[in-house]
C-alpha cells in the first residue's frame, strides 16, 4: 500500500510538472477585436451572401478625421485590411463580382467615400495597398447621424446594403446578387 501511494504521489508531481511545461501564454484583449458582419445578418439564416471579417478600433477621444484622412487610403477598421467573401457571384455597386475572397479598403471623401474591392489578402493595413489588384471601385454615400459610434462598426440591412458606421459618420455600400 505504501509502493502505490508512493508511486500515486509521484506521478501526480510528474503530471504536475508536464502541464507546466505546456501551459501557454495567451495575450491580452486586442485593443482593435476582430468582428464578423453577414449578409442576411440573422443568425437564424445560415445560407449567407456574403461576409466581412474586420477588427474594430476605437475613437477614444480622437477625431474620425485624424484616423481617416481625406483623400487617403484606408483598410477599413484596424490591424489586417478587411476581408470580404462573396458566397455567390454578385456586384459591388454595379461591377460584376465572382464568388470570392477579397480585401476591403475605402478613400474617405466629403460626401462620398470611395469604396475599393482587391485581390490582394492577408495584408496589415493599407501600407501594401496595390491599386493594380483592384477589382472594382463604387463611391458610397457618407452622412453625418446624430448619434455617435465609439467602436468602427459594419452591418447589413435585410436588402443586402453594407453600412459603415464611426463616430457620426455614416456610409452605404449596396451589393446587388445576380
């Protein structure tokens, strides 16, 4: 009886000592989370159109403005450029689409932001932005809301329009199926 509970105590201190060597060291929450936008938006609906993949920065008391110059190149939210996948061919504004995966960036303008769909993916921010991969361009309506929106956000409404939503900056991208 003292053998097995020798060799009990014994394995227990090895077990002990290998999950120490395994553990992992997670990091902290992204300042900038990455967030999940799907057209039809319901949960309840799993034959999706299409989905963006995005990370969400924060104003923290900056100014839209500082973030997304005027006239710049801008990945549309933080860290890596937006993805977008079409799950069926469609159209973004009105140029013809085939079912894929693409990088989302956008060109703030006064009145209307100048949305760019391109073939280059896993890219950090806009540093690497190729306008010799675009496949298409469609200036977006921007409008200015009431309310403000602390964290850069994407929805769909139930026609398949994309809005992009910061600060009180609002912009409307539609997508048309085929």
């Amino acid at each position: 009886m003292k053998l097995f509970s020798a060799s009990a105590i014994c394995l227990l201190v090895a077990f002990s000592f290998n999950t120490a060597m395994t553990a992992q060291n997670f990091s902290k929450l992204d300042k900038s989370p990455m967030d999940v936008a799907a057209f039809p938006a319901s949960y309840k609906d799993s034959n999706k159109k299409m989905k963006v993949v995005y990370s969400r920065p924060q104003l923290n008391d900056r100014k839209l403005y500082d973030l997304v110059p005027l006239g710049k190149v801008w990945r549309l939210g933080a860290n890596e450029s937006a993805e977008i996948t079409f799950y069926e061919d469609s159209h973004f504004g009105d140029t013809p689409v085939k079912a894929g995966t693409y990088s989302l960036f956008a060109i703030r303008g006064e009145k209307t932001w100048t949305m760019i769909l391109n073939k280059d993916l896993n890219a950090w921010g806009a540093y690497s932005y190729n306008p010799d991969q675009d496949v298409a361009r469609y200036n977006a309506i921007a409008s200015i809301d009431a309310e403000s929106i602390e964290a850069f956000s994407i929805a769909f409404d139930e026609q398949g329009t994309m809005y992009l939503a910061w600060g009180t900056t609002r912009v409307s991208m539609p997508f048309k199926r085929n």
